[in-house]
C-alpha cells in the first residue's frame, strides 16, 4: 500500500496542514491564536518539517523530501532525474490537499474575516515590500541555504562519530527550517518550497473560500523560480565542495 508517491504526498500534506493551519490561526478573525506572532508561526513549520518527514518516510518514501527544491537538488547533485516525475507531481497534490484540509479545518472564520489578503495569506507567501529582483533573490537565498545545510547535516562527515543516529535528522532539519524561518522569512515569508507555495495558491483560487479576493498570480513565479534557482545552485556548490 505504501509507496514514494503516496510517501511524498502524505508528507507534504502534513507540512501544510501543519504550516497554513498555523497561519490560518495566527490571522484569521476570532481564532484562539489570532496574533500569536512571527516565531509562533516559524515554529509550526518546524514542528510541520519534522512530522512531514517522519509521515513521509513512514508511508514510502525512503528519501522524505517533502519539497520539489530537495529533489531537485538531489538530482542535480546525483544526476538521477528518475525521481523528479515522481516525487514533485505527489509533493504538489499533498500542498493543495493540505491547504483544502485547513480551509475546511477553519471554515467559519473565513467569513469572519473581512482583509482579503490575510486569507491568501493563510494559503501562500507573499513580499514585505514587492520589488521582483529583491523578492527573487531572497528565496534563491534562503532555498540555498536550506539545501546547503540539510546536506551538511545527513553527510557522512558530520561529527567525530560519523552521521547522526537514525531518526535524529528529521529534528535537526526541522530546527533549521525554525532558524531559516526567524532569520530569512521577513521579506518574502520564505516559501523555499515550490509546492509549498502553487499548491495552496492554486486551492486558495479554486476553492469557495468567503469573501476571498485574488490569488496574486503576478507574484506566484517568484517562490516556485526563486527556490528551484537556489536549489540548483546549492546542489552544485555541495558537490563542488565534496560534502
């Protein structure tokens, strides 16, 4: 029953249920958690980060990448593209199911709410301050560093002891997420996800969301181009640098 495909799918639909659910929290009008501020919201797409690898592993995917920019780094990296039309088709429709999930999960509050962008805003990223060349080199930046550092940390030359035991990885990814999240997210939210980002953008235009205005499809490009740049990019400079 398991499978990468499913593994995959079922992971990503974790990381956003996880993800847009504490968004949707954190803005929406009379939710428990309304105004619950940036670090809570960086904080739950840690805790989402580790639950989706561990979903993802469990369910059949051996590699729990959760995010087309890590499949993309790893085929750029290894030169097996065999994964690609795989994982990223099942990374796209898990983002769209779990966007779907915390729209239902937050049903009343979407009429509740009357700023329209604070909906989509519970769905997909958006910029600080809108200037195209800045925004795009903010995800290309925060997507190298998630795939430089996720490199470093499952290489075999990490610790005196070799690699970190089976099952620590996961956490310390998630961690690292958090970090980016505090440190890189204030211009553009840090999508570092393409499917993050189009999955729930396409359910927040699909979906019979209350009082819902557009889906900002001018800015869509730049969190699915800035992290595939980013990733590729990192992916050569990990084995450039032999980690």
């Amino acid at each position: 029953m398991t499978s990468p495909f499913l593994g995959e799918l079922l992971g990503t639909m974790i990381l956003i249920i996880f993800g847009d659910g504490v968004v949707a929290g954190a803005l929406l009008a009379k939710s428990k958690g309304e105004n619950m501020g940036w670090v809570g919201i960086t904080a739950s797409w840690c805790f989402g980060t580790i639950a989706g690898i561990f979903v993802a592993t469990a369910t059949g995917s051996p590699d729990g990448h959760i995010n087309p920019a890590v499949t993309l780094a790893a085929a750029v990296a290894t030169g097996d593209l065999g994964k690609l039309g795989v994982y990223i088709p099942a990374q796209m429709i898990g983002a769209f199911l779990g966007a779907t999930i915390v729209w239902l999960h937050y049903l009343p509050h979407w009429a509740a709410t009357e700023d329209k962008r604070l909906k989509l805003a519970c769905f997909c990223t958006g910029p600080a301050i809108r200037d195209t060349k800045a925004n795009l080199l903010s995800e290309i930046i925060a997507t190298f560093v998630l795939i430089l550092v996720i490199d470093a940390i499952v290489s075999k030359a990490v610790g005196a002891a070799g690699p970190f035991p089976t099952g620590v990885a996961p956490y310390i990814i998630g961690v690292m997420v958090w970090g980016i999240g505090l440190s890189l997210g204030g211009p553009t939210g840090y999508a570092i996800n393409p499917a993050r980002d189009l999955g729930p953008r396409i359910a927040h235009a699909v979906l019979p969301v209350a009082g819902k205005g557009g889906s900002d499809w001018g800015y869509a490009w730049i969190p699915v181009a800035g992290p595939v740049i980013g990733a590729a990019v990192a992916a050569l400079f990990v084995v450039a640098v032999g980690i």
